[in-house]
C-alpha cells in the first residue's frame, strides 16, 4: 500500500514537471520567438516562416524590375523550415531571368496569388539565360500553388524571327526544375510561355494537379508539361492548351501516370521524339487515362528518330475521349522535323503498348502506327476502338484508312472503323535478329 502510494506520488511529481517542460516553458519562450522574428521582418503580413516579396521592397508594378526581390524572398524562405513565399494578389512582378536554388531547410510553399510577368522584349533576355525563365535548382519537398499566373509574355517569340538576336533556335522555358524532388504544382495558370511552358529535368516525385496552361493553337514549340529523365510523375485534373504538345514525355522517364487532362488546341500527348542523333532513349511504365483530347493534331502518340537505340516498354492509352483529332493514334518511328530526314539503319525498340477504349472523332486517319523496318514493334494491344469521322474536319484533310506497318499485336473488343481489325500482324513479331536487337536494347535501359 505504502510502497503503491509512493509509485503514484513520484508519478504525479513526474508528471508535473513534465508538463512544464513541454507545455508552459515552451509558450513563454515560444512567444517571445515569435515576436522576435516578427520584428525581424518588419511588414505585417510576415510571421516566423511567412515571407511576403512586398517586404522585400518588391514595386509589384509590372514594369520595374523585381528579379532581386523575388530572390532575396527565396532565399529568406528557404532558410527557415516550413517557409512560406507569397506572391500576393492584385499584383503583377516582372521578373527577368531567375534561379531559384535549393536545398531549403525543410518544406517550401511558393504561394502565388498574383501574376508573374517575364519580359516582353527579347532583347531584355541575356544570351546565357535564354535557356529558361524561372528555374528551379536542387529543390526538395516545394509546393507551388495559389490562384495566380505565371505569363511569360511570349508572342515576340513566336514571330517569325525577324531580331538580330543570335542563336534564336533556343527559347526559354517559362517554369523548369533541375534535379529536384518531391514538388508539387498545383491550382496555378501558366501561360503565352516563349516555349516549354513547365519542365522537368533530372528529377523525381513530381505531382502536378489542377493546373492550367494556354497559350494559342499556333505559337510554335510552345508544349504544355515537358518531362525528360524524370520518374514518379502524376499529372492530373488540368487543362492544357497550347500550339504543340500538350504533355511531353522525353527519355529517361518512368513511372508516370497522366490522367483527367483535358488537352486541346495542340498536339495531342506523345511520347518522345526519342533516339536523335543515333541516342540512347529509355522510357517505361506510362500511363495515360481518362483524358479528353480535341481540336488537335494528334492524341496519344509514340515517335522516335530513325538510327536511335533503347527501348519505350509499358506504355497504356486508356479510356482517350477524341474529337476532331487528324490522327488520334500513332505510333511513327520516322520522326522528323525538316521535310526529309536521312534513312538510317536502327531504331529505338517498341514494346508492350495498349491503346484501348478510346472514343471520339478524327479527321485524317483513326490508326497510323509506321514501326521501323528493322525493329518490329511488337506487343501492341487495340481494344475497344470507335472513332467516326468528325464532322468538322480541318480543310482539305482526306480521310485515309488506318495503317500498320510492321506492328505486331493483338485486336481486341469492338474496333471501328473496321479496317483496324486488319491491321496488326498476329505473329509475335520478327525473326531472331530482331530478337537480338530488342534485347540488345532492353540491356541497355
Ligand atoms: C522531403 O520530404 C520527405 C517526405 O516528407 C522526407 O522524407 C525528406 O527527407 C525530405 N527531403 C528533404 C531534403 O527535406
Ligand atoms: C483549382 O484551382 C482553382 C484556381 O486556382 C481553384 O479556384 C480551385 O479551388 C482548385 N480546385 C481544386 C479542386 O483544388
Ligand atoms: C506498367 O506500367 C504501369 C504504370 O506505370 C505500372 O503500374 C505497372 O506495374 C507496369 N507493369 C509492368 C509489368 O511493369
Ligand atoms: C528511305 O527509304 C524509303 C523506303 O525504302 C524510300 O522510299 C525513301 O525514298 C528513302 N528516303 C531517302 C531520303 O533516302
């Protein structure tokens, strides 16, 4: 009893002081913290781990330059743990070429509820930076989010090139990260980018949800979401139209899974081109669903450059709602970007690629898969397929019937037009060469 009495006594004490400890030390000294780094940034938005770029002198006029505030913003955010950016509404920041470099302490959250403007006069943009607009470097865990946009003011790029500028093959990218992990963009608008709107390079854990990206149906090379070595990837509820593709996926990729996108005007989503230049391309385990595409040159494409190597493995179109798409389907492994290309022996291999449930209308041709002549590719699945002929079709577009050439797979469920039924071969594909080859590439993925 005595012995129990003493237990609980020293438990109570225990308790007590434990309880100081954890609760009334800490939010004496809690407070007094706080109020320091409140004073520390004077403006009254700000607390501990909440930066607004008004309190970094930012003019938020549009036409000063505030470049170096959004910088300093950064870099104070970044250093604490937790930080919070933001970019407040109501306000428009003009910001030249920037890098905004990580590793932060902790998770960053660049709240932007106003509108970032990049600048109009390409003569305002230095030959070293013409490479992208607002780059992100090294970053871990950031979150970008908020109701604002990001305009890069492009339309003096998208003229036919008439400046004196040097070297104009090269257009910045509006939003890119390098070598970053665990981000998120979410909720913001993106867009009139001089090319690539938002691009991931070299990176990992990307989620991009509830975005949108706009720019006109004929602004050359001006992609939606570019992703190149990137792995992880979800893509999800945006809209996305622009004058090329809307979602790009370039070597190195895996693991990405796109859906709810609704894309249009533009090119459809694609993969590659990959092999240019006779490069090692590795793309795997692509999934895409659940997506409206309209009003586009193409849906869901593959194409690959003559005389590459490598291998595009596990790759699904699923449940692709199309309208007045010339080509919804195509897989084309003479990709070129001039009128003619040199023929070159080789090329990257295509294996195990589903095309299914895909409605809608096109106004060129339902299925164009031109595989390589010395690379077969083979495990191609079409199942459920109806496409009609749209009913608005682009002037003087011919309707052709589907073509496969040297596509080996399997027809499934309902196809229409009837003349996809016909068009894979059945066989498993080529001869012991061709063997040699897909796994001379698959060892080198
Ligand atoms: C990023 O967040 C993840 C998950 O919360 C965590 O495991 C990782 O350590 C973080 N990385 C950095 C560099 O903060
Ligand atoms: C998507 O973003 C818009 C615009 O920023 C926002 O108003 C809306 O609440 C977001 N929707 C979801 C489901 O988060
Ligand atoms: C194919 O890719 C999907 C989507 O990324 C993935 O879930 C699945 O596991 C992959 N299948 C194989 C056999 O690797
Ligand atoms: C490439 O090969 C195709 C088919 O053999 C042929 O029709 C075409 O003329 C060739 N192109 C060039 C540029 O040699």
């Amino acid at each position: 009893m005595k012995q129990n009495m003493k237990h609980l006594c020293s438990f109570l004490c225990h308790f007590l002081v434990l309880f100081c400890l954890f609760t009334i030390i800490p939010s004496v000294y809690g407070r007094k913290f706080h109020s320091s780094c409140k004073k520390h940034h004077n403006n009254e938005g700000d607390s501990c781990n909440t930066f607004n770029i008004l309190s970094f002198g930012a003019k938020a006029n549009g036409v000063s330059d505030d470049s170096k505030k959004l910088v300093a913003a950064w870099k104070t955010a970044c250093k604490v743990g937790g930080g919070i950016l933001q970019i407040p509404s109501d306000h428009k920041f003009l910001i030249k070429p920037v890098t905004l470099q990580g590793p932060c302490m902790g998770h960053v959250v660049l709240q932007i509820d106003g509108t970032l403007l990049a600048p109009p006069e390409i003569r305002s943009w230095s030959k070293s930076n013409l490479f992208q607009w607002i780059n992100f470097k090294w970053v871990h865990n950031l979150t970008i989010q908020g109701s604002g946009t990001i305009d890069g003011q492009g339309y003096n790029w998208w003229a036919p090139m008439k400046s004196k500028h040097a070297n104009l093959d090269i257009k910045p990218t509006a939003l890119r990260f390098y070598a970053s992990e665990g981000i998120a963009v979410r909720d913001i608008t993106i867009k009139n980018s001089p090319q690539v709107h938002l691009k991931f390079d070299n990176s990992r854990g990307v989620i991009v949800n509830n975005i949108t990206v706009l720019a006109p149906g004929d602004s050359p090379n001006t992609d939606g979401i570019h992703l190149q070595n990137t792995r992880d990837v979800e893509i999800s509820h945006s809209d996305i139209g622009s004058g090329d593709d809307c979602i790009s996926i370039q070597t190195g990729c895996s693991n990405v899974h796109i859906h709810h996108i609704n894309c249009g005007p533009g090119h459809g989503i694609s993969l590659g081109g990959l092999g240019k230049d006779r490069s090692v391309a590795c793309v795997s385990d692509i999934l895409v669903e659940n997506c409206n595409i309209q009003n586009s040159l193409y849906g869901a494409r593959i194409k690959t450059w003559q005389g590459g190597i490598g291998l595009v493995k596990n790759v699904t179109f699923s449940n692709i709602q199309v309208e007045n798409v010339n080509f919804p389907i195509v897989i084309n492994q003479y990709y070129c970007d001039k009128s003619l290309c040199k023929n070159q022996t080789g090329s990257v291999a295509i294996k195990e690629v589903k095309f299914e449930k895909m409605t809608g209308s096109y106004s060129t041709q339902p299925i164009h898969l031109a595989c390589s002549r010395d690379v077969p590719c083979t495990g191609i699945d079409l199942s459920d397929i109806q496409l009609k002929p749209s009913r608005r079709p682009l002037e003087g577009s011919q309707l052709q019937q589907a073509l496969c050439y040297n596509s080996y797979g399997n027809s499934k469920g309902q196809l229409v037009p009837p003349s996809m039924n016909y068009c894979l071969k059945k066989d498993g594909g080529g001869s012991g060469s061709v063997h040699q080859i897909s796994r001379f590439s698959s060892e080198l993925c």
